[in-house]
C-alpha cells in the first residue's frame, strides 16, 4: 500500500527567536596584538545582547608578524589567557552563551585535526554554565 502524504507538522506556537552572533579571528590588527578588534566586538555584544555568541579562533594567530618575529612581551600561552579573560569577563554583563572555537592558527593550543577544545581555564563560579570550549570541527545545536 502507498505511503500516507508527508505532512509537516505544524507548530501552535512560534519557535522562540534566538539571536546568535557569530565573529571569526584574528582578533588583533596586523601592526600589533592590542586586541582593539576585539574591544569593539565585546562593545556590540554588549550594546546587542545576543542570546548565543560564537567565536572561533585564532585568537593569537601564529600568522601575527610580532608572533613569527617572537616580539611578544609575554609568553603565548599568557597572551592567550589574557585574551580569554577579556572575552569572558567582557560578555559576562551580556549574559550570552559563549562558544570558543579554536583554530588551526592559535598559536597557543594543539596544531592537530580535529582539534580539541581548549583547555578548560579557571572559570569564576558565575561564568562556569555559559562559556562552552568545543572542539574543531564541532557541530553545534542552538534550542
């Protein structure tokens, strides 16, 4: 007997709106690591409030002429930290779910594919439910 006709199936309700926001390293202009880029994203995040903002890496890109020259003041893996911290702290008033994706071209973490998530950092109690460290590739599922 032939197949009943596919029916989608039709919701009372609306599916509740997500705002996501989405922005790609590097995060730093070409003539120095001081992130302004960045700055100016954590300003939109917060002037914005997404309900989920994604972010994929590099976050210090090993392509940075001051990180292939190793004119850095700090260490990578500080530079990075510092980097981190800034994201966390500067979309905590937000209140987004945080996504960090890493790259390939992070200088700090694994040159390897698939790429782990990052290192868990010390998260402050307030942050731990709302920042996800995912690997690369990763697919990801908003609601």
């Amino acid at each position: 007997s032939p197949k009943p006709p596919f029916c989608p199936q039709i919701s009372l309700f609306p599916p509740e709106q997500r705002m996501v926001l989405v922005a790609c390293g590097p995060f730093t202009p070409s003539d120095g690591v001081a992130f302004e880029p960045l700055s100016d994203l954590l300003e939109v995040v917060a002037r914005d409030r997404p309900d989920v903002c994604v972010l994929l890496g590099p976050f210090l890109d090993a392509k940075h002429e001051q990180v292939e020259s190793c004119q850095l003041l700090s260490s990578f893996s500080d530079v990075f930290r510092l980097c981190l911290r800034t994201i966390i702290e500067g979309t905590r008033s937000a209140g987004c779910q945080l996504v960090l994706v890493p790259s390939l071209r992070d200088v700090s973490h694994d040159f390897v594919y698939p790429q782990p998530p990052f290192p868990c950092p010390d998260l402050p109690k307030e942050d731990r439910a709302r920042v996800l460290l995912v690997p690369e590739p990763c697919t990801l599922d908003i609601d």
